[in-house]
C-alpha cells in the first residue's frame, strides 16, 4: 500500500514559487517532461495557470503537481510533474484522482495527455485510470542535445 503522507489540494497563489522550484528540479532531470534546464522560476511562477492546478505537498514542501488545461471545446490537456523522492509513493494517484474528480465536475468529457514512451511509469499510471493510447507524434520534442523524441498522445473519455 503506497505511503499517504503527504495532502492534495487545489493550488493557490502562494504555491507559485514552490511549484516553479520543485517543476525545475525535475526539468532538471531531462528525461520526464518537455521543459529542460534552465528554468527562470521567477518567471515561471508568475506564468503558472492555477485553474486547475493540484499540488501534494509534506510538511509545507510541494511534492508534487498535476494541471489540467480545459479547453473551449471540453476536454482537458493533463501535464504531471511528481518530485524524483516522491515517485512510486502514491503521489501520481492521488493527483489523478484529485484531477479526474475536478474534470468531471467541470462538465468536461476527455482528458489528453502527451507522454514520452521511455516514461513507463507514468504510461502505467495513465493506464490504471482508463487512458489509452490514441497515437504517436513522430520526432515531435527536440531536445537540447539535439535529439529528438517521440511522443505518445493518450486520452480518457469521462
């Protein structure tokens, strides 16, 4: 059973700074999400859109946070981004599970989410909640090496 000692909660204007500073330690990482190092945090915490933003957080210190983007046309764009310590602990299902419930409550019918196919954990995670694979973007990401990734394009129907 995974460890829940951590809270989810809707997001508020004071987690800006936290949420920029946990997001860059994971663009840190280069390997989980699009954005790569360097991060302006300052700047990114002002452009964070709290609608729709859920965080966990430990004593005070995000853990983690999850955005859905709803769109005009009713379905919502999902990005996750969980702290390396965190992951595996029940952080990612909590967050979903926040996320779904505040989609549905906001009449919206799907959710979509882009995620590279060397993140295998999170594909898993996106399966337990029902997403399915919907296609592949080709060579979609360059990285600051110069590669460049594909993506899997994946949605869940509420």
């Amino acid at each position: 059973m995974p460890e829940r000692n951590f809270a989810v909660r809707p997001a508020t204007d004071a987690d800006r700074l936290p949420l920029s500073r946990m997001f860059a330690a994971v663009a840190e990482e280069r390997d989980g999400i699009a954005t790569e190092p360097p991060v302006d945090v300052e700047a990114r915490a002002q452009s964070f859109d709290l609608a729709g933003t859920f965080v966990a957080e430990v004593e005070g210190e995000i853990v983690g946070t999850l955005h859905v983007e709803a769109s005009r046309f009713g379905f919502g764009e999902l990005g996750m981004a969980v702290a390396r310590p965190w992951r595996g602990r029940g952080v990612g299902t909590a967050l979903m599970g926040a996320a779904l419930a505040w989609a549905r409550e906001q009449g919206l019918h799907k959710l979509s989410l882009s995620v590279f196919p060397h993140n295998v954990a999170a594909i898993a995670l996106y399966r337990r909640f029902g997403f399915v694979e919907e296609g592949r973007r080709i060579k979609q990401f360059r990285r600051a090496s110069g590669e460049l990734w594909d993506s899997i394009e994946m949605g869940l129907l509420l």
